[in-house]
C-alpha cells in the first residue's frame, strides 16, 4: 500500500460547491409562486439534508424500538443508534466525555434545565444572575422565573449601537453577588457574534460559572466547548439541520454531578423504592423518559453531513454572503442596517422607510422570498433600538448570491408598491 | 401578484400613507389600547359618545399597512353608528377576514371596509385587520387591559 500523498489525503473541503450543496435539500428544489425557494429564515429554522431525512427515515425502519431496555436485538440497535448520536455530538463539541452531553429538547429546555436545577442550587436571595441585553426570550424568562422565586436579581449587560456587548459594562456589573452568567454566543436578531471567550474568562476569574445559548452559533462556527471552557452550553437540533424537538445541553462534569435532577421519571435511575430513589449516572440522570430517539440519530447525521462539508469552507461561505448581502441590501436607499458589530454571523436584520416588516414580508413571499419579520423573540433588543419589529433575512450553507440578487428585487419591488 | 394586489389595494395602501383620524382626542369618554404581540403593531383608540352614538374617534400608534390602513377605515366608518351596529359591524368584518377565499358573501353594511376581503388569502395578516376592532370593542366595554387579537 502506498502511502498518500498530502493531496489526496480526505480533509474536508476549504471551499464549498453551493450548487452541489443546494441538491442535498430537496425542499429547496420548489417553486414558490412561480418563483424558485429563496429561503433567508435560517435563524428561525434550517432545512434539512438529505442524508438527515433518511437517516431518520432508516432508524424508523430498521432500528425502532425502545432504548437502554430490551435485549432483544432491535432495542439494542436503537440503542447503538441513540448513543452513538450522542458520540457524534461529544466530538463536534470536542467535550471531554459523552456523560456530559444531554439530550433535550432545544435550546430552551436546556436553558430552563440548568435555571432549575443548579440556578437553584446556586441562587439565593439578593443575589444576581447576569443576561446580556441582546438575549432571546428562552434565555431571558428561564432566570426571571429563578430571580423571582429566589429573590434575586436580573442583571443586564447593555449593548452598543453597532450591537456590540459593553464588555467594561460586563466588567462592572461581574460582582461578588452574580451566581450565574448566561449570554447568547450570536445573536439571532441582529446576528453579532459575542466575545465570549473573554466572559467566560472575566467570569471565572471571579469564580462565576457560565452558560452560553447556542442555538444560532451551532450553524455558523466551529464550537469547541474545552476551548471555550464555558460550563454549560445549550443548543437546539434544527437550527444546525437537524430535526425539530431535539437539542443538546452540554455541561461540566463537576456540575452535572453536583446537580440535582429536571424531571423525574424512567431512564433517569438507577433503582426505584417507595421510600427512596437512586439516580442514574451521567448523562441519564437528566434524561427521564423516553428519548427522542429519532431526533438524536437525524442531529448525528446531520452533524456529520455539516463536518463532510466543512467548517471552514461553511464559515468562508456565509463571510462572502453576509458582505454581500450587507453592501446589497445596506446600499438601498431608505434601507437602515439593525446590527452592525464587527463580528457577525450571516444574519442581516433591516427596515425600511415607509415600509413596515410585516409587509415587507408579505410581499417578499409573492416573490418566493422567505424571510422573517417581528421582534425575533428579543423585545428587549428591540427596545433597545426603539423599534417594534425587524425584517431579517439570515443565511446558511446552501444560500447564494443570486438569492441575495432576489432578496433585493424583491425589497425594491415592496418599495415601489407603498410608495417609500 | 394578483393575490397581493387583492391585498394591497390602493384605497389600503392610500388610507396607509394618509391614515385618517389621526390623532388624539382630549378629553375623550373612552380610550383603548391594543397590541400585536406577534409583529408589535400598537395603538391607541379614543373616543367620545353621544348617548348610544359614537359622536368622534380617533387613534394612535404604529403598525403595518393592513393595521393602519385598517384603523383609518374603522374610524371613519363607525362614525356616527350606534354601539348595536358596530357590533354587527365588527361580526360581518371579522367573518369576511377569516372567510374562505371566494365563498364569502361580504355584507352590504361594510360599505368601503370590503376592501379587506383579500385578507382571508393571508392567514397571517387577518389579526392585523382585526386588530382596531379589538381594540374598539374593548374601549366600548371601558375595558382598562390592553386588547389583543389572541
């Protein structure tokens, strides 16, 4: 056997061929009022691959049963299926073992799984939890019901103009009363990405853990939880081409165990009296019940369908998009940028004189253009800039130019008809 | 594009850019607020009665060109009506948004607000339409909580 050269050796591509991309989404394949699928509402949810659909497809087929259970061979088979979903998602996120990666449901449930359990170990009357000013509502009202419940107090990191963390604001409001910190990686809004190296590190420095909401990170970077070194990090499925109800929490280990369960229930013991319950290990102790079995093995395939792409080839990608996208549509007279940090993710949030978001939306979809229009659940944000609602339109692996091309047609076409 | 001009007409578009009663009433007999959560459209309904009769109304706020525009129509259609016929008023609009496209039979005593029976084609917009009409409803009723459409 010949020893390969450093050419032919499989990395994953530095570049990627988007129109081969675009033939592994067969939704994208539509026409949509005669027109072709411009689908821009990435943030909101992605589509799927193929191999996605028929992984799960093949699961339900092959492999159904219950896990963890049966002896029977098809148990066992969704069994392999499910934790070796769970293995795929140890190394995209390169944690140190599989105990710490929990299934759940999305983002929220994650976010709201550590408010419950260690937030309430941890918080107690006149302390604080510390959010940051451009959070999604899943990471907002988790703490709040915390803070209420335990008397403690919400804090806010407030953002710049641009939509940049104040990290000397950070800094500042980092005290010996703040028991827990939760900041957005990217923002879905506005698409800034957060420094969140530096919180964490600042956060530690003082002793004070932190949990970094990933959903709209997942689809755009290369996350890397040890090199991040943050304590929790929540995430959901379907934002990374996955399937809808599945999501993952990671968390370090010396917090998971000192943690006391979410939800009781099967799976999530070891043995079960009347008089007293033992928990099962890790991750199984926050899993009770019946997984979404299905769910994991479609977010296994499709974290492997984004590693075969790449994530360098991905992240050069959306970079080209995103300038495009922000000289194209930025460049329309009467159009203002919402959201303009110098670290973004592919995600450009927009109004429009005299045109309000909602019917931006309406008669983008005319003209086969999907993007989403509202507060991007962060009214927060939104007051923060004094607005009611946005149009965005946000990006992932399999959008083009040419849809860019189509978002700005469409937009000038919406002008023309309110008159703006 | 037929379905969206059936949307977006030019008497919607008009009353959008120019909205009618556009303004504050002080002192006024009633006064309602009404939010969209959804998409954030607000505003602000006044009112001033004479008996049974809405004598003036006017109103307030932010909001697409199917709430506005709406909300301008509203005012100047209910005018002068009695509180009977506004909720008759409000029966016959809200059946013709949510109607099924083609099949409804829009009641004569809606007058200029057919104009909003391209709604029903945008399941997502009728709650921009109907909107004002909470909102009156809740100021007829000295409703003191924000009105919404959910």
């Amino acid at each position: 056997m010949s020893v390969p050269s450093p050419s032919t050796i499989a990395t994953p591509a530095r570049t990627l061929d988007v129109n081969r991309v675009r033939q592994d989404f067969p939704i994208l394949r539509q026409l949509r009022q005669g027109h072709p699928l411009v689908y821009l509402d990435n943030a909101a949810t992605t589509q799927k691959p193929q191999v996605v659909l028929d992984a799960i497809s093949r699961y339900y087929t092959r492999d159904n049963a219950n896990v963890h259970r049966g002896v029977h061979r098809l148990s066992e088979q969704a069994t392999v299926a499910y934790e070796g979903a769970r293995e795929k998602v140890r190394q995209h996120l390169n944690a140190a073992d599989v105990g710490e990666v929990i299934f759940v449901r999305g983002t929220t449930e994650g976010v709201n799984l550590v408010a419950q359990t260690f937030g309430r170990m941890r918080v107690g009357p006149g302390d604080e939890v510390l959010v940051s000013g451009m959070e999604h509502h899943s990471n907002i009202v988790p703490w709040q019901l915390l803070c209420q419940e335990k008397g403690a107090l919400l804090r806010v990191v407030p953002f710049t103009d641009a939509g940049e963390l104040r990290m000397d604001e950070f800094e500042r409001l980092l005290t010996p009363r703040t028991k827990v910190v939760a900041v957005v990686h990217v923002s879905n809004a506005i698409g800034t990405i957060n420094p969140v190296g530096d919180i964490v590190r600042l956060a530690h420095e003082r002793g004070v853990p932190v949990l970094l909401d990933g959903a709209q990170a997942m689809s755009h970077l290369s996350i890397d939880v040890r090199a991040l070194d943050c304590d929790f990090y929540a995430f959901s499925g379907h934002k990374l081409f996955g399937p809808t109800g599945i999501g993952v929490l990671y968390g370090k280990r010396q917090w998971l165990e000192s943690m006391p369960p979410y939800q009781g229930g099967g799976d999530m013991i070891s043995s079960v009296t009347f008089e007293k319950t033992t928990y099962n290990e890790l991750p199984y102790k926050f899993e009770a019940g019946t997984p979404h079995i299905a769910g994991a093995v479609g977010l296994g395939a499709a974290m492997d369908y984004v590693a075969a792409v790449g994530h360098d080839a991905i992240q050069t990608h959306e970079a080209d998009l995103l300038a495009y996208a922000t000289e194209v549509i930025g460049s329309i007279p009467g159009v203002r940028l919402i959201g303009t940090a110098r670290r973004k993710a592919a995600v450009v949030s927009f109004v429009v004189d005299g045109v309000h978001p909602h019917d931006l939306g309406t008669v983008l979809n005319e003209e086969g253009v999907a993007i989403r229009t509202g507060h991007h659940c962060c009214q927060p944000l939104m007051a923060r800039y004094g607005l009611p609602a946005t149009a965005r339109a946000s990006f992932a692996l399999y959008n083009t130019r040419t849809e860019i091309d189509a978002l700005r047609h469409a937009l000038e076409n919406a002008k023309r008809m309110f008159g703006a | 594009m037929s379905d969206l001009r059936e949307l977006y007409q030019e008497v919607i578009l008009d009353h959008n850019k120019r909205p009618r009663n556009f303004r504050t009433l002080d002192p006024a007999d009633r006064r309602a607020e009404g939010f969209n959560p959804l998409c954030g459209d607000h505003l602000t309904l006044f009112l001033r009665l004479d008996g049974n009769t809405v004598a003036e109304v006017a109103f307030q706020g932010s909001g697409c060109a199917i709430s506005k525009a709406s909300a301008s129509m509203m005012t100047d259609r209910v005018t002068g009506t009695t509180l009977e016929e506004i909720e008759a008023l409000f029966g016959a609009f809200h059946a013709m948004v949510t109607g099924r496209p083609g099949d409804t039979a829009v009641s004569p005593a809606l007058g200029k607000l057919a104009v909003f029976a391209g709604v029903c084609e945008f399941p997502a917009r009728v709650k921009c339409a109907t909107l004002p009409w909470h909102t009156l409803q809740a100021a007829l009723k000295d409703q003191k909580s924000i009105a919404t459409t959910e």
